[in-house]
C-alpha cells in the first residue's frame, strides 16, 4: 500500500492522517539510541572475558594474620567458581575455616560497563554484614584490586578501609590477598592461594 509522507516545518503527515511533530520524530529517536546504550551496558564484554580464568574448581591454602609481621594461621579450604545470570556475573562458592569452625561464604564478581570497573559483593554464614568493593584491572585484568570498607566485629572498628587483590599466576593457579587499608601494605590480613583440582 502507498503511503504519503508530507514534510512541513512543524509536523511530518503520514497517509494515515497520523501527525508526528518534530520533537516526536527527536524522542523516538533518543529511545532508540537510549536502548542501544542499555544493551551495550548490559552486555558482558572483554572485562568479563578476563575473569573466566577463576571458573572451576578449586583447593585453597588460607592464610589470616592477626598482626602484621606475626605468624599466619594457616587452613584449607575449597571453593567452586561458575558463570551465573546469563554470564553477567562470576559466583563462587567457598567452604572454609574460621577460628577452627567451618564456615560457608558466597561471593559474586563482574565488571560494571557504565562505570567501567570490576565489582565484587561477599556474604558468609558466619555475619549478617555484605563486604561490597569495587576497582581497577591491570597488566591485561591478570591483577584486580578492588576497595571498599567494613566494620570489624572482634576490634569494635567502624569504615575500616579494606583492599583485596587477585593476581593470576597462571590458568590453575590465582592469589586473593586482602589487605587492611588503614595500615598500608604492611596491613595484609589474608591471603588465599587456588590450585585448580
């Protein structure tokens, strides 16, 4: 079927009699470029391709310090990593010890197109709080090191800045270490070395 488009400064005439003014014109097309940038932001990309190194399953040797410089108390543990929500996020499952009790934690992982950084939340079965962070890729996304803050329920302390950063050593082997921010490099509360099984 024919249809008659008449353009006027004001309007545009369909055949149908069907009037769209020019800011109609200009909204439908800010909707399209709208959806557009939504389906970039929600689509997973390169960042997310970086962290699928961590997918598996995995042994872990963790070790806590009390104190900076002082013996580490040393535990094993295992965790199992998978894609989650259509490959948005990484979850992992951990199965660890805390104070000789084992314990169960939950974390997820991804990368936030629109503020173009990784972002990670932590919950476990042993505290009613989320450790939220969020940071940087380096040296290829081989080196993430994300911050955010926590209270600490053992010392009473409130907004304890907190860093934590994986490293790739290898496609079976990463590092998770976590640091206390308020003391600087020397503040390295944990580290958790994964060989895949």
């Amino acid at each position: 079927m024919k249809q008659d488009v008449h353009d006027t400064e004001s309007n545009i005439t369909t055949g149908k009699g069907r009037q769209w003014t020019g800011d109609e014109w200009k909204s439908a097309a800010d909707k399209e470029e709208i959806q557009k940038k939504m389906e970039a932001a929600a689509t997973p990309g390169p960042a997310h391709n970086a962290l699928e190194v961590f997918v598996g399953n995995w042994k872990a040797e963790v070790k806590c310090w009390m104190e900076p410089g002082g013996p580490p108390n040393v535990s094993q543990a295992t965790a199992k990593t998978r894609w989650t929500l259509n490959g948005h996020f990484l979850e992992q499952e951990f199965h660890g010890e805390m104070m000789g009790k084992p314990f169960t934690g939950r974390s997820l992982m991804g990368f936030d197109n629109t503020k173009q950084k990784f972002n990670s939340v932590w919950v476990s079965d042993v505290q009613t709080s989320m450790f939220t962070s969020e940071g940087k890729g380096e040296n290829g996304n081989k080196i993430i090191t994300l911050e955010g803050k926590t209270d600490c329920a053992m010392t009473g302390r409130k907004d304890v800045p907190m860093k934590t950063v994986f490293r790739v050593i290898s496609p079976d082997k990463h590092i998770f270490e976590m640091y206390d921010g308020s003391k600087g490099e020397s503040g390295k509360t944990m580290e958790i070395t994964y060989t895949r099984q």
